[in-house]
C-alpha cells in the first residue's frame, strides 16, 4: 500500500539493463576522479566530482533523456562553471554568489538549450570550491570541467554503443 502511495514501480528494466548502467557510471567515475586528482588534488575532488556524478546516472541511466544529450552535458556543465567563477569573482558574498551562480546558470542553459541538472552543482562548485578551485579561475571551466564533461561523454557514447537497445 506505501508503495502504491509514493508510486514506487516495479519497472520493466531488465538486469542486464541495471547492469550495463552499473559498469558504466563505474568506468565514467573512476576516470573523472583520477583527473580531478591530477588537477585539484585529493582534498578538492568532492567539490568538483559529485556534478558529474549526477551527469552519469542521467547518461548511463536514461541515455535516451533529453537532458543526457551531449549538447545538455557539455553545455550545461561549461556554462555553469564559467558562470559560477564569474559570480565568485563579481559577489564578495558567497552565499549571495552562490545563490546567483545556480539561479543564472539555470537562465543561460535554458536561453543556450542545454538544461542539465547537475550543472548546477558544478556553478555551485565553482563558487565555493575554495582556493585550490578558485586559483584556476575560468581555467576550471576547461580543466577539469570540460575534461571531465569530454570523458564522460566519450566513456557513455562508447559504452552505450555496444549495447544496441540504448
């Protein structure tokens, strides 16, 4: 009865579905977390890696959702990072800052047609990531962001060829 109340479904997934989507964010995960190493070091990774953790349930998950497209992650997580700094470097106030670094990177993905969720986590990052985040300034916006975007894209089309149903 609880179950029926929240809408929980039994789905029509099948496991080697569950799977292929398991080894995948795998895969994704752990090639982002040692170049975020490289570039931020041990202690900034969950900062910047969480965002994409989100982008990997959406592309291993749900390849076939509009906000898994390529243009969506790589636009939506670029956009939010450039945005993120500019706010950190315009607004002495991090709580405001960070307020407006996610409210305008919503704005810009909608007006660019990227909408990605987790970019806004990333414009968030980029606002309170500190000084190891902060002393790469729009830089972060290429390594690790888009590095990070281009591997995890690359990983997921290659990953998701393979399997003909995604």
């Amino acid at each position: 009865m609880l179950t029926r109340f929240i809408n929980v479904s039994s789905g029509n997934v099948s496991h080697a579905e569950r799977l292929v989507s398991t080894l995948g964010g795998v895969l994704a995960i752990f090639a982002i977390f040692s170049i975020s190493n490289f570039y931020l070091g041990d202690t900034n990774i969950p900062l910047i890696v969480p965002s994409m953790g989100a982008s990997a349930v959406l592309l291993f998950a749900a390849p076939h959702s509009a906000l898994a497209q390529p243009w969506n992650v790589l636009g939506g997580h670029v956009i939010s990072a450039l945005t993120g700094i500019t706010c950190y470097l315009l607004v002495p106030h991090e709580i405001i800052a960070a307020s407006l670094a996610v409210g305008i990177a919503i704005g810009a993905m909608y007006y660019l047609r990227c909408i990605h969720p987790p970019g806004g986590a990333t414009a968030l990052a980029a606002v309170i990531g500190g000084e190891p985040v902060h002393s790469l300034g729009y830089a972060i916006a290429l390594t690790p962001v888009l590095l990070n975007v281009l591997v995890i894209l690359v990983i997921a089309v290659a990953f998701n060829f393979l399997f003909s149903w995604r």
